[in-house]
C-alpha cells in the first residue's frame, strides 16, 4: 500500500464583503508526498495588489514570494515538484504556474474548456493569465488532460466531480490513517458537509442532517451537487476544504472527520492593523 503525507500551505487570505462586513477567507495550497513524489494539490492565488486591481477586494500574501516560501519551508523547490494538480482553475487556485517549468499539469479538459468559455456567473473568477500560464507551457507533454477519473500515482485517486465547476477534481490520498479527500470548493467550509452538526457550524440546519449544504457558485444542478459529495464520501475517510481556517496543517498527524468548534467557519474579525 502506497501511502502520503499531506501539508496545507496558506499562502495568503482574502477579505470578501460578507454580510455587511467583511470575512476573512483563506487560500490553501496542499504538499502531498510520499513513494518519492512531491506532489503540489492546486498553486494558489496572485499577490494582493493584482487582486486589488482586478476585483477590487484586499487581502495578504499570494504570488510568488509566498508560493516560494511555503515550499522552501519543506525543503523544496518549484524543480523539486513532480505534478500540479489543478482541482480548478478560479483565480485562487490556479495562479503561479509559471513557477513550475518542469512540473506535470494534472487538469480536467472540461475544466480547461469551462475556463476559455465559462458560465456567465463565473466570467470574473477564471482568469486569462490562468489559461494562459496553461497554454503557453513550452512542453505540451507537461500538461495532462484528463477526462475522468484517473489514477496519478498508486494511492493517489483522481475523481471528477463536476458541481462548483464543470471540471472540478477531488484528489484523494492514501495516508496511513486512512483516506483523505482534498476537496477544494465542492465543500470549501466543513459547513457544507455536516450542515447539521454544531461542531461544523454555528448554524445548524436539522433538514440536511442525511445531505449536505451545497455552494451558489456553481455550474451544475443541487442534484448533481448533492451527489459528487455522496461520492466523495463514499471514497474517502475525512474530507479537507479548501478555505476552512480549521483545517489540519499536517495529515496523517492530525486527524479529524470534524473540528472540535466553529471557530474559524467564519472569520470576519479584521486583522490586526487592519485590511491591506
């Protein structure tokens, strides 16, 4: 059995009008190793004041210099990984790739297709330096294209699971403890999957106790939703989303179906020295 550890990499925040305020939403990048592969789950988001520009919206870190320095943390380099995998291409999860020149791009097709003609709500996340970091790789042979589920390397599952995007990936990860789901923005709060328990959210919602909660940036039906969940679940052992300040740092050390409170779900207390 061929198993991995998995770090989460924050490379930065966003702060995102919510609610008459403004919550801070963070940006995950994830390090899956083992069995000799260095294997990065999505490459993060640009810097700040490109953000600022484009969407109007603060927030820290991001880009390169942040990409950099969480890889370097590990003892590694853009050189050092082996694949990128993209679970998306939104802007904050499919920035940087021109840090990784000699690394294999793992993408859905129906995702790349969605990001040069996507649902018109979703116009202003796909990002055409996105596509073009994609496109203008100098080896074709660095790009996959995959149209389905696929295994990367033995103990590492692919699935495709079309709902936030039309291309959207959940990367499942044989860990010794079990199987671990990176599941991005299909569930990016543990809200979303345990909707009914006070321990996920400050909100619970009784009627989903035997669903989930599914998101409003979406190119699918609720139904089809619903369902790529189920089949997550049905696959894996504990799920991991994407801008839950609850997440664990390192799998399999730390291992938990659900936080112990809702701290974090959502973090609207201003940073200190307030938003940039």
């Amino acid at each position: 059995m061929s198993h991995y550890t998995i770090k989460a990499l924050r490379i930065g925040e966003l702060y995102l009008p919510h609610g008459g305020s403004l919550m801070r939403d963070p940006i995950h990048c994830w390090l899956v190793q083992g069995n000799g592969y260095n294997i990065l789950v999505d490459s993060g988001m640009a810097e700040i004041p490109v953000i600022r520009q484009r969407l109007k919206v603060g927030g820290s870190g991001g880009g390169h210099p942040a990409l950099l320095a969480l890889l370097a943390e590990h003892g590694l380099t853009p050189a050092d990984i082996h694949y990128v995998v993209l679970t998306h291409m939104h802007f904050d999860h499919a920035e940087n790739l021109d840090l990784f020149p000699d690394s294999m791009v793992v993408v859905q097709r129906a995702e790349l297709l969605g990001a040069v003609d996507p649902v018109p709500s979703q116009r202003v996340y796909y990002w055409q330096s996105s596509i073009d970091n994609l496109l203008a790789r100098k080896r074709t042979r660095k790009v996959m294209l995959l149209d389905g589920d696929h295994e990367l390397v033995p103990g590492v599952q692919l699935l495709s699971v079309p709902s936030h995007t039309e291309g959207m990936q959940v990367v499942v990860v044989s860990t010794e403890k079990g199987r671990a789901a990176i599941v991005s923005d299909l569930g990016d709060h543990y809200r979303y999957w345990f909707p009914a328990d006070a321990r996920a959210t400050k909100s619970p919602q009784r009627s989903l106790s035997d669903a989930f909660l599914t998101g409003n940036i979406r190119s699918e039906s609720e139904r089809t939703w619903q369902k790529a969940m189920a089949r997550v679940v049905a696959s894996s052992d504990i799920v991991i989303p994407a801008h839950d300040f609850r997440v664990p740092t390192s799998v399999p050390e730390q291992w938990f179906a659900i936080p112990d409170s809702t701290d974090g779900d959502l973090a609207h207390v201003p940073p200190p020295g307030g938003f940039n």
